[in-house]
C-alpha cells in the first residue's frame, strides 16, 4: 500500500521561492494544494534540503538562502538519509541508465521505501519513476 503523500523536490522549493523562476505561478498554485493536504503529508529529505538552500545561496545569497532554509525546516516534515538510505540510493545511483543525480537517487530511495505516490518536481526526469509527478 502507498503512503498518501507528497515528496518535495528542491526545484519546487526553488520555484516557489523565487518570484523570477519560470515555474513560480505553477509552484504556487501546487503550495495551495499542498497546504490544503490534497495529496497527503508533505515530505522532503536532508539532502533536498542541502541542495535548494545551497542553490539559493549561490543564486539569491545568504540572507534569502537561510531564509528558505527556515521556511523549509519550519513546513515541512524532514527525512534523515542514515546509512540503509544512503546505501539504497547509491545502489539506484549505480544501477540507474538515467542521469539522476546521487540527490534525485536518495529521493527515489525514500519514496521507493515509503512507496510515496507523488513528487513536486519540475524535473522531467521523475516522470520515469513509479510515482505521479506534480509540476
């Protein structure tokens, strides 16, 4: 059985952050349905975490990178990559014909272990996956 629930992507972090990114208005309309609970609970992972703040920083600085950061930590609920993760994914990461980064491999890790039904992404690479992609 599939947890109802909803994995964020850091793009989708990153989109709705940013007034200027292309797919602002679809990640806002996407937070309103998320805030709403239309696909159950809202999940990200420490390694999404790392990488939309450390994009924002390189992007928008550090001010606005620790406040996105702060808005994450504060909505979301967190996964923690310990070592049964990290080695799942590295086997995705190894096994994989497609060029998902080891980030996106601990993402499909954990949606795979709690066989999570959608992601927030603007990444067209998860539409390969066995999960419905909201973008």
């Amino acid at each position: 059985m599939r947890l109802v629930a909803v994995f964020l992507d850091a793009g989708y972090f990153l989109a709705l952050y940013n007034e200027n990114d292309v797919h602002h208005k679809r990640a806002v309309i996407l937070a309103e349905k998320i805030d709403a609970n239309e696909f159950g609970q809202a999940i990200t992972s420490d390694h999404i975490f790392d990488e939309a703040v450390s994009v924002a920083l390189r992007k928008f600085g550090k001010e606005k990178a620790q406040a996105l950061g702060k808005q994450i930590l504060d909505s979301v609920f967190m996964v923690q990559c310990d070592r049964h993760l990290f080695d799942a994914a590295f086997q995705i990461f190894n096994s994989s014909n497609e060029p998902f980064s080891f980030t996106d491999c601990t993402s499909q890790a954990i949606m795979d272990l709690v066989q999570i039904k959608f992601i927030a992404t603007f990444d067209r690479l998860f539409e390969k996956l066995n999960v419905e992609v909201l973008n």
